[in-house]
C-alpha cells in the first residue's frame, strides 16, 4: 500500500499530499461513524502515573475516528494534493462500508458503474467508458478475465482493500493508459498500519429473488479474517506482516427478457408470411426505402445462480535499517459461478412480419409474425482465478537520493463452460397427435402479435397454442457443448530513480523506466450436434423430452415487469437433458480445435518518464506541483486462423457456410510510440481556498481482445442464405492488431474550498479533445470457399483521426452539522455531480457508416453513431449520514443517464444503449464496544431493472430485473 494513514504533516512534500488528497470526496461518502475514543488502556495508565501530583491536569489525547475522522482525513488529504483527485480510505482494515468495492467507488465524484445482480461492477469515469480508466494495484497494472481493460472489482474482496483511490488528472510516473483517469487500489502495509489486529468479520446474505423459486438456495454468507502485526529486533531493524482470508458462498437469481445480439434492417415494402424478412441496403435507405430494424430472435430467460469466491491477500513489509525497506506483496482469488438456465426462444423473428407500426427511426411498435418456438436448457459454469504480487526494494542511501524497484505479476484464467440442449415446438406431439397452434411446416411455425407498449413487449402467442405444454417439444433438437478460456497475464518490472535537493525551486526530480509484457489469449471450443425430428431421431427426442420434465422451477417470472405476456413455459431439467443426448456430463470438446473467433496477442510495453516537483511563489501566492513526459512505445503481436469453407445446398433455395476443417494460420503486427508531457500545480489563494490547474496528453489503447486477427463466419446453420454473395456477407473481423490508441489532450481547472474541518465544496471543470471516433473501414481480404479464392470486404472498427472533444464540469460537496445540539450534530451529508458532453462518434459495426479503406467510398448509415462507450451526460451520488452515539446509519442515491456500451473485446458486436439507472442503498451499524459491532445493508431497494436497447436508443433489446439484496454481519477485533 502506498497511502500511509498517518496524520499529515505541515510540509506538504509532493508524494506525501498525493497520498493525502485521495481520501477526501470518498470518505465523506462512506459509512463510518465519528466518535471519540480514549487511547488504549496502557497509554492511559501511563499517563496517570506521569500525573504530577500538585493536582495539575493531563489531558488524553482524543482521536476522531468513523465518518468524521474519514471525512477530516478525506478534506486534510485533498487540500494537500497537487493532483486533482478523489479517494476512498478505511481508518482500519475491512472498514469500507460497502459490499464490493465498485459499490463504494462509485460514491466518488464523477464516478459511475455497470450494475448487474451482485451490485455494481466496472467504472466509468467523468463520463468515458471503463475502456479509457486504468486500474492499478498497489501501484501495479493487473489482468482481468474479460479481455479488455477495466477491472471486475467483485474479484477483490472489499475488506481486504484499505485504500482505493481515483487519479482525475495524469502525472509523469503514473502508469501510461487512463485518458478518463486512473484507479488505484491498496492493501495495507503493515509497518505503516503500525499496530497489531486481529479481526473476525461475518455477514449473511439475502437475495429477495431466491424466495421465488421451489428449490430456494437459501442465505449466503462471507467470512473474512485478518491479522497486521509488527516486529522489531534489537539491531533496530523492523519487520510487519498482514494476512486476509475470505470466503463467500451466495445466491444470485435472475428474470429477464432479451433479445439475439445481431440486428437487421427489413425493407419496409415487403410482407413475406412465411420466410425471413429481406434486408434493404444503406444507399437504398438514404434515399428514403422504408426499413424496420429487427434481431433474429426473442428470449425469455430465467437464471438461478450460485456463486462462490475464495480470496487470499498477504504482505511483508521489513526494514533493517533506515536505508532499505523490502515489500513482498501475494494476492489470489478463486471465484466460480454454478447457473441452471432456461430459454424460451423465439427463435425466428425475422420471418412473417406485417401489420407493421414503424416510427422514424426504425424501431417497431407492433406488428404481427409467425416463429419457431425453443425451449433451451443450460448449464453454465464459470471459474475465474486471479493471482497476482511482486517485489519492492527502496533503498535510501541519504536523505537526498532513493532508489526504487518493483517487480510484479499479474495472472487471471476465466473458463467457462456451458452445456446447452434445445427442444423445438412440431406440428406432431410426443403421442404423434396435431400441435394446436402450429401453423405450418414440419419445424412448426406459432403465430403472434407483438405490442412494444410497457417495460417488455407484450407478445400474444396463438391462443391455441399451450407455450407450457412438453407435450409439443418434439421438433428438431440441438445439443451444444462449449469451453471457452480466456487467459490474460501480465509481468512488469520497474526502476525509478528520485533526487531531492535541500532547497530551491525543484523539491523533487524522479526518472523511471518500465518494461512489460501482456500475454492474452482467447480459445473457445465448441461441439454443436443437431438431433432430426425423424426417424431414429424423433425417437430419442421423445425419450429425452419424456425423461427430463420438472415444474417450472420459478413463480411470478417477470411480475415486476409492465407489459408482460408470458410467466412461464415447458421447462426440462438441463442436467438430465443433456445427458440424455449426450450420454454423459462431459463436453467432450476437442482442446485441439482451431476456431477462426480465437484470439492469440503478445503485447510488450516500454516506458521511460522524467519528472520534477516544485514549490515556490507566483503572484504572490504560493504554488506547489510537478511537470513532466513520458515516453511509452507498444509493440503487438497477434496470431489468428481462417477457416476454409464449404457451400452447402440446403434445398429449397437456401445455401450455408460450412467450413472443411482445413484452416489458414496469420500473423500480424502493429506498433506505435507516443509522448505524453503533465503539468500540475496548485495555488494557495487563501489558507482554506485552493486553485488546481492541470494540463496533460494521455492515452488508452484498445481492448487486447480486440486486437486479435480472427474472422468471425455464421456456422451455426441457423442462418440459410440465398446467395454465395449473401454468406458472405456476414463475415466480420472479431479484432484489428493495427488499432491505435486513443489519444487526447487534456485540461482541468478546480477550485476547493475548506471553511472548516468538518467541511468542504469543490468544483472542477475539464476539457479534452480526442484524436478520433470509432467508425467501421471496409478491407478486402481472401478466403477459400469450394476450394475457390474468394474476395470479401470484411468490416473492421478503426480509430479515426477525426477530432472530437468531450467538456464536463464536476461539484461536491461535504459537511456535519456539529454545530447543531445533540442529537442532530451526528447529521451529515456528502454530495456530487457531474455533467458532461461530447460529440465523440462509435459507429454501428453492422448498420452504421462503413467506409472503403482502399476507395475512401462511404456506405451511409443506416442508424445514428452512438457516443463514447459508458459515457453518461449525468452521474449524480449523494449520502446523508446520521449518527447516534455507537449506532450510526446512512442512505445513499446513486444517478446515472441513460450510456452506450461496447461488448468487451468483440468489435462485430453492434451498438447497445442502457436506459437511465437509479439506485437506493441502505446502512446501519451499531457498536456495543470498541471491539465488537453489527451491521445491516440493503441494496437496490428500489428493485431498479437493468434495460437495454440495440441498435438505436429507444429499440428494446433488454430489461434483467435481480431484486433487492441484504446484508447483515457483526465484526469482531482484537
């Protein structure tokens, strides 16, 4: 850990402040309590017998801890801060107040997350996307198991982070990649904590969806213990140790309505009653043909999820002597995820659409169709194991100079591995009796009536048709098998070099290089078998669908949702299924597969920064802060295969892609250098008013999983084309090696004022330019198809070097009323907004511009661009805290607008939009002494959904509702 929790000093040296100003605009929204404490017992007795006996008085020393000594420290480190900036920081270990640490971070100032069941998850920025932040952990950079950039912060325990600090602006020594900012998170150190502790904290857990259903999971729990100790030896030398355990075991239903992620826009001329609708090209459209946007299905899912992690945190902190300190830093977490899935599909949703209600932009409001109908089953499990540490070495060999260097190691696997089986509606039942409601073909076709009215679309199947009877389930069947790993590694090594003069303008002069190397791969394998509806075939469907019913395992599936038609479904139990066509559990994948969506990328970073410190006087006004560049120059490597493909005749006019199992391997490289000056400094206008100014370049580069060289080809056989042309077509790169970073140029300006300890107001403005937007270039490449050459354009995303920019100003506020009497002194409240704009641009990759690399053609889009990933005009957080002797108990707010969100590391994915989200959280804890506490929180109280739209905004793609959670623990410390 970086962040000592020591009182800060009257001189405010450069590193020092930094560590100081994070704690502000976080503590004042967290949880703890201010009371006063007596110092420990021995110290008070030793102050009694020092008592001089004329009877004069010595008085304890009181030390303000919980929410008012957090926000005193808070308001203490800021002010000292030459970097703009916002922390979260616990008096003791495991005292952030919050379930995960996304929960938490997101109470910060501009902060705002992607929430999902289990609270909130990845981080956005003053508006920009979790993609343009960095998150480092005790100063290093970490993996993750999705392939992109940000972190899953649920991976870490929150009560085994002492310290998570938001960097807003960029200094020369932070590590290269936050264009939006940088996270920091720190564990403790245990020389700095500077007493012994040995803690015990346990917390039940409640998810108000598991009551819904027949085979309730029950209460989770989380255990977490911790013991910091010190040690000195009798040459002087010193030694701290800490060790955190934690294990958890919860609960994680789900209920949503969803739609297939590929999107296609119908001409609006034809009505087509029983075949999928025909596409109408861009150019068409521009001139003013008549379109509907459509996916390809429509899915009602219910989830029952079970979750488990297991997390480890040690360090060594030694000193022998003043000149050496040594660190060794060990983190581990262990996480899986065990889910029962049940899918009811329309799975055609493309065909038999008329009686359309069209608006302006595509998107329909009701219409009439005809689909197949799926009931799909699925087992999934996740396994997601992060490891991670290093080696620190400070050597300080005079009061002048320090030497320092760091080692570090940074590893996540996430494998998953799902087991799907798919029961079709037929026009014949298990008994060979006629399917009321079929109406046509032997895949058995369900009219409907769709009305985008309420929170879900309402669909109105044929009246005639029973969608919950297992009788009708004997059409063709599917059986899919899928492993996929994701693999991310990072080692690092670090030297830095710091000079500090006695006096003068230059306080400090650093110099460091860093060198690295991310390793990342991603494979999936996947075996899919499809069962005829004749036959030998029809036979085994019957068996399976005969064997493996169970009662829907849910009651009042989607209640909370307006507009909702359909509660419940035929549902087969996914173990039995499975193994009823696969003869066993296993995949049976074959580990050897090539497959062209795979992603191989070898990333070396190396970096160089010069940087000084200054403290002097300008105008009259004394001014501290640091100037500096940095040099980072990105070497990639990346490896993919294409497949070679087969044309298959389906008959009655339709073709499909089928590949030989013959593949082409590619290697492509990329690289690009940048430079990257910082300047900060901030003025005293008066002892409690400061001026921040900030001027830097930063950048982010893309994705690693986007760069892989894969090409992304519909093999599936769900998909029947009319034309070699038409198959084609569908070919998408699943990455580009040769992305470049997002640069941009950057400028904030702060004014924070400090009326008193108990209280400050802050506000920011900031500006920053980028070098480009995301749009989608047209390159040609080859494949072989029947053993012929063919020419495809195939669409890549790109980084333009169109100008954009993004401006956005920033408030906060904090303050107790401790001038008020007893016992409304224990009230306070801590407060933040941010607004921003851009007019940063992400085209569609499949509907939006698309431009000829080669010609500099452009194809016009068919829907608008969306902005930057996870950029939020608004993100407003508020808390109000109250506190009542040893009870105390606060509400927080959380805000966010409605944001556009890429899909991690898969550039073919199309644009998708969530609405506005607002959540209410709870927490309450009552100290019966020093030692011993208990605690209550409640989450989404609100019981807000999560509601996506795709491609445009206002298209209903999703709405995911996971219900309301709590927490209830007592914590036990030594």
């Amino acid at each position: 850990m970086r962040h000592p929790y020591a009182a800060p000093s009257a001189k405010r040296a450069g590193a020092r402040s930094l560590r100081s100003a994070l704690a502000c605009a976080i503590a004042a929204s967290l949880t703890s309590v201010a009371w006063a404490q007596e110092p420990p017992a021995a110290a008070a007795e030793t102050a009694a017998a020092q008592a001089p006996a004329s009877g004069a008085t010595t008085l304890d020393q009181v030390q303000v801890t919980g929410i008012r000594g957090s926000i005193q420290s808070s308001i203490n480190k800021k002010r000292d801060d030459t970097v703009i900036s916002d922390v979260l920081s616990a008096e003791d270990i495991g005292d952030l107040p919050a379930p995960s640490l996304a929960d938490a971070i997101e109470t910060l100032t501009g902060a705002a997350s992607t929430r999902d069941k289990t609270g909130a998850s990845e981080i956005s920025i003053r508006g920009l996307g979790a993609f343009l932040s960095s998150t480092q952990f005790n100063g290093r950079e970490i993996t993750n198991g999705s392939g992109d950039r940000s972190v899953n912060f649920n991976m870490f325990p929150a009560e085994l982070i002492n310290t998570v600090a938001i960097y807003k602006t960029q200094r020369a020594d932070l590590i290269e990649g936050g264009v939006a900012g940088t996270i920091g998170l720190e564990t403790v150190k245990p020389l700095d904590y500077g007493k012994r502790a040995i803690q015990f904290d346990g917390r039940g857990s409640w998810a108000e969806y598991d009551s819904k259903y027949r085979d309730k999971d029950g209460i989770g729990w989380r255990g977490t213990a911790s013991y910091i100790d010190q040690f000195e030896f009798a040459n002087g030398g010193k030694l701290g140790v800490s060790i955190g355990l934690q294990a958890l075991d919860g609960t994680d239903p789900e209920e949503s309505m969803t739609s297939g992620s590929t999107w296609y826009a119908c001409d609006g001329t034809q009505n087509v009653r029983n075949a999928n609708c025909a596409e109408v090209g861009a150019n068409a459209i521009a001139n003013g043909a008549p379109y509907y946007l459509v996916p390809s299905s429509r899915i009602y899912r219910l989830k029952q999820e079970r979750n488990d992690r297991q997390s480890e945190f040690a360090a060594v902190q030694w000193k022998p002597n003043e000149v050496l300190e040594v660190n060794v830093d060990y983190e581990h977490t262990d996480r899986n995820w065990h889910e029962k899935r049940s899918d009811l599909s329309l799975s055609n949703t493309r065909r038999g659409i008329v009686d359309r209600q069209v608006d302006d932009n595509g998107v329909l409001r009701s219409y009439s169709g005809n689909t197949s109908i799926d009931s799909t089953s699925t087992l999934y499990d996740r396994n997601e194991e992060y490891t991670g540490g290093g080696l620190n070495i400070v050597l300080r060999p005079s009061v002048a100079w320090e030497i320092a260097t760091d080692l570090s190691y940074s590893h996540t696997v996430r494998e998953d591995t799902q087991r799907m089986t798919r029961l079709r509606a037929n026009a014949r039942d298990v008994n060979n009796a006629v399917v009321p409601g079929i109406s046509s073909g032997t895949t058995g076709y369900v009219n409907y009536d769709w009305d985008n009215r309420g929170d879900v679309p309402s669909i109105a199947l044929n009246p005639a048709f029973d969608v919950a009877d297992w009788d009708a389930y004997t059409g063709a069947a599917r059986v899919t098998s899928e492993e996929e790993k994701n693999d991310h590694r990072i080692r690092a090594g670090r030297f830095d070099v710091s000079y500090l003069p006695e006096d003068g303008l230059l306080t400090k002069l650093s110099f460091g290089l860093r060198a690295s190397q991310a390793d990342y791969s991603y494979f999936d394998n996947t075996i899919t078998t499809d069962i005829a509806a004749s036959g030998a075939g029809r036979a085994q469907i019957v068996a399976a669908n005969q064997a493996c019913r169970a009662p829907f395992p849910q009651d009042d599936f989607l209640d909370a949702a307006s507009g909702n038609t359909i509660s419940s479904w035929a549902y087969f139990d996914p173990s039995c299924l499975y193994e009823a066509f696969r003869g066993s559990s296993d995949t049976g994948v074959d580990p050897n597969y090539m497959d062209p969506n795979n992603v191989d990328v070898v990333e070396k970073t190396k970096a160089l920064f010069l940087m000084a410190d200054f403290r002097s006087t300008l105008f009259g006004l004394p001014v501290s802060g640091n100037m500096g560049v940095r040099w980072v120059k990105t070497d990639v490597r990346s490896q993919g295969v294409r497949a070679e493909l087969d044309l298959i005749d389906n008959g009655a006019g339709t073709l499909r892609l089928q590949p030989t199992g013959t593949y082409q391997t590619l290697v492509d490289k990329a690289g690009n250098d940048k430079l990257l000056p910082s300047a900060n400094a901030s003025f005293e206008l008066r002892d409690n008013l400061l001026l921040r100014l900030a001027g830097y370049r930063a950048m982010s580069r893309p994705d690693i999983a986007a760069l892989g060289s894969g090409r992304n080809v519909n093999l599936t056989g769900t998909e029947n084309f009319t034309s070699l042309e038409e198959a084609l077509a569908g070919i998408t790169a699943t990455g580009n090696p040769e992305a470049k970073p997002l640069m941009s140029w950057n400028g904030d300006v702060s004014l924070e004022w400090y009326p008193n300890e108990d209280s400050m107001l802050a506000g920011a403005v900031y500006w920053k330019q980028f070098n480009g937007g995301t749009e989608t270039a047209l390159f040609d490449e080859t494949f072989v198809v029947d053993g012929q050459s063919v020419t495809v354009p195939v669409p890549r995303q790109v980084t333009t070097d169109k100008k954009s920019t993004l401006t956005g100003f920033e408030l906060s506020a904090a303050h107790r009323f401790s001038y008020l009497p007893k016992p409304l002194d224990g009230l306070g409240f801590k407060l933040s907004y941010n607004y921003a704009d851009t007019d940063y641009e992400t085209q569609d990759p499949r509907l939006g511009e698309q431009v000829d690399a080669v010609t500099g053609t452009v194809i016009p889009a068919i829907v608008a661009p969306a902005g930057l990933s996870g950029f939020s005009r608004h993100v407003l957080s508020g808390s109000l805290y109250w506190e009542l002797g040893r009870f105390d108990m606060q509400a927080i707010g959380k805000y966010r607008s409605k944001y556009y969100q890429d899909f991690t590391g898969n550039t073919a994915q199309q644009n998708r939009y969530y609405d506005d989200n607002t959540s209410v959280d709870f927490r309450a804890r009552y100290r019966f002494t020093k030692q011993l506490s208990l605690s209550l929180e409640l989450m989404n109280l609100t019981n807000e959904p999560r509601v996506a739209s795709q491609p445009v905004y206002g298209n209903f793609r999703e709405y995911v509702s996971y219900g309301r959670r709590a927490y209830f623990g007592v914590r036990y410390k030594f």
